[in-house]
C-alpha cells in the first residue's frame, strides 16, 4: 500500500507524482506497484469520457479487458461524395465502455488518489487547488492540456496542431466505424463519425483545423442520421508528437501528442507510452538509474517512433488540402485489399498491442473507485 510521507515542510512526500488519471496516468500507475505513487485527477476516475473509445480490439486483449468490449468492428467505412469506401480490416477494432476500462486500470494500481485540479509545479513540487505536493519523480498525464509541461514551457501546448471534436451518444445501432469526409454536405476539413457500441453510438464532429465551434454542424449530421443532440463531450486531439520531457517531467500520452494524426487515435498511445514511461520511472523511483538517466531513456524510446507519427502528421497535412477528389482518389486507392492489409499491419505494429502488459489487480488499491 502506499501512503506519502510528510516532509520538513509539512507536504506530503511520494516517490512518483502522476498529473492525470485518464489512460495514459493510470497505465504508468499500473507499472508503480508498491512504490509511493500520487494520482492526482479534477474528475474521479473514469466519470468524464471525451472520446468515442475506439481502438484495437488487440489492446483490450492484451490487457485482459475484454469484459469492457461493447462491439467490435471487423470494418471501416468512410463515406465521400461519390459514396461509401469500405475498408475490411485485418485487425478488427472495437468500442469499449470507458467507465468500466479505467475503473478496471484503476484496481490495477495501488496509487493513492486525490481529487484536486492541478495548477503548476514548482522543482519536484506539484501545485494543486488542494495544496502542494512533493514528488521525487513527476509524470504528466493531464491530456491535450499539460498541465504541468505547460507551467514551465509555454509554447508545450501548440493549438495550431491540434484537431477539435465534439459527440453525443444516441440510440442507434450499426456495424463497423463509420466516418464521414465530404465537404459537399458538411464543412471542408471536417469529419464525422458514428462509432456503435451495442444498442446505442457515439456520433461525432471533429475538425482537423481546431475549429471548436461545431454544435450546428453535429446536429446537422444527427439530423441527417435520423437521432438527436443531447449531451455533448470532447475536446482536442493533439496531433503533432511534443517533447516527452520537460526538464526533471516525464510527458505521457496527450500531454506529449502521442495521438496519430488522421484518425485521431490516442488511446492506444496513452497507454503505450504510459506503460513505458512507468517502468522506466520504476527504475528512477528504485534508485536503480539516476532521474536524468531515465529521462534520456524514455526521450530515446519515444523518438524510436518518431517516423509513425511524422507520416501520419504528413498524411493528415496532404488530405486536408488535397482537393476533394484527389483526397477521395487517395481514399479510394487505400482499400486495394492487398495495400490495404500491408498498411494495417504497419500501423498496429507502429505502436504494438502486444507488447502491453496486463498489471494484476490490486486488493489494496487506494483508487478503486
Ligand atoms: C471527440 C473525441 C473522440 C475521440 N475518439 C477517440 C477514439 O475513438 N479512439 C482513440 O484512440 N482516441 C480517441 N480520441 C483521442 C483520445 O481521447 C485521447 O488521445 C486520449 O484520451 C489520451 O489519453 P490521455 O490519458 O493522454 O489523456 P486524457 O484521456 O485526456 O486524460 C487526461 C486526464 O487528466 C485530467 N486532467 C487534465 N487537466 C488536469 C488538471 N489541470 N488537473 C487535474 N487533472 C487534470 C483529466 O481529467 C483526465 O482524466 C478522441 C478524442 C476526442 C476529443
């Protein structure tokens, strides 16, 4: 179990302090058993989703959370002007049910967890709206936002590389990811999305230009779909890799702009990394190599996929300003079956389900919710 110990100054001291309880905060926790780890989140874990929950059917196999599986998607079907592309996939992904995933990574850890919203940091302090608190180790994890790279470097968080999406879940049943990108009926630059889980979807705008405004063009799309508009969630999608350290702070996840560009997909990402930079912070935190050593070490191993991301960075560059027809062609030549199999399996192995560890449930767990 762990619990802080007070330091002269009366803050309480941990061996890691993790800013951000969403995927890639709990993913490095999990790596963190039996050390002193704080989990700081404004939310209690797992109530605020932001996103459509797509991802490899792969990652919720490997971390043995199939149980959190609402569909799964053997395809892809992208709608342009001249009507449906349908892309068969080799590795099938699926949606899962936010809640009942972080509360799963959350058993998983042994972290205790404070409700606070994360204001700055100051050396190895973390500064929150429920006071200070001291880390050996510092992770951020706070999503798009950064909360703690940003108190130092500023410019960390870059709006001009960053997509905006906003959904709303509906009754409504269907099969496969379904996107739309056609600028003859909805915005240019824009895509929607209706993603099923079961008897209802998660039905989205995102525009890859940051544009936040797009509550009138989401009810056109839930007009057009035959549902309405209630609730909304969302937010930005980073899609350009950050620094992953910011002087003594390992980034994880959003907070790095370890999401891919085009499709948007962060999760994996989150997870991915927040695993890795987790263990490597197990080993500053058990004073096996020094806090600049396991900086440099997780730096390395981020710029070891540095390529996927800059394709896809590129990639979303080209489609955005290709005109329509020409971005269609690409779309169109992309579900060749035999390229498009080669291009699945580069993209999972770009960050490989399989190398993600399930962390074994923890009877102790401070963040069980
Ligand atoms: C509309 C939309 C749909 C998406 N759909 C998909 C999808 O289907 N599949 C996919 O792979 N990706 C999707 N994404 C991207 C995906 O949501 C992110 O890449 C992923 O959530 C990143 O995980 P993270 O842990 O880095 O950050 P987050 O999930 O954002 O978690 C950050 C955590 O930090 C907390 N936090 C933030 N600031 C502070 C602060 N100052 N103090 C305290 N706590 C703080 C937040 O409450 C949150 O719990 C979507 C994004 C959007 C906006």
């Amino acid at each position: 179990m762990c619990v802080g110990a007070q330091n002269g100054e009366g803050q309480l001291r941990y061996d890691v302090i993790i800013a951000g309880a969403g995927f890639a905060g709990l993913a490095a926790a999990g790596e963190l058993r039996a050390k002193r780890v704080l989990l700081i989140d404004r939310y209690e874990i797992g109530t605020h989703q932001v996103s459509a929950c797509g991802t490899l059917l792969g990652v919720m196999q490997a971390l043995d959370a199939m149980d959190c599986v609402l569909q799964i998607h053997p395809r892809i079907v992208v709608t342009g002007p001249r009507g449906p592309i349908v892309y068969p996939l080799s590795h099938p992904f699926c949606t899962f049910d936010f809640e009942k995933f972080m509360r799963k990574l959350a058993r998983r850890t042994d972290a205790d967890f404070v409700l606070a919203q994360v204001q700055g940091v100051r050396g190895d302090i973390v500064q929150t709206t429920r006071g200070d608190y001291e880390g050996k180790v510092l992770v951020d994890a706070t999503g798009w936002s950064a909360a703690l790279a940003r108190s130092i470097s500023p410019h960390h968080v870059n709006k001009r590389v960053m997509s905006f999406g906003i959904e709303t879940v509906q009754r409504y049943r269907g099969e496969g990811l379904l996107f739309w990108y056609d600028p003859t009926r909805y915005r240019a630059k824009h895509i929607q999305w209706i993603f099923p889980c079961g008897d209802e979807s998660r039905i989205g705008v995102a525009s890859y230009l940051g544009e936040t405004k797009l509550k009138d063009e989401l009810e056109q799309f839930t007009r057009d779909v035959g549902v309405g508009t209630d609730e909304l969630h969302g937010g930005y999608v980073p899609y350009a890799l950050r620094e992953p350290t910011v002087e003594n702070i390992f980034v994880v996840g959003d907070a790095a702009g370890q999401c891919f560009g085009v499709t948007g997909e962060g999760i994996r990402g989150a997870l991915y990394f927040g695993q890795a930079a987790g263990r490597i912070v197990r080993r500053v935190a058990d004073g096996e190599i020094p806090l600049a050593t396991g900086l440099i070490e997780y730096r390395r191993f981020v710029q070891a996929h540095r390529l996927y991301f800059t394709l896809l960075y590129w990639f979303q560059k080209i489609m955005t300003n290709a005109p329509i027809l020409m971005a269609e062609g690409i779309m169109r030549f992309f579900s060749l079956p035999k390229l498009l199999s080669k291009i699945l399996d580069l993209y999972v192995a770009a960050l490989n389900p399989v190398t993600l560890r399930r962390a074994p449930d923890c009877i102790d767990a401070r963040t069980r919710p």
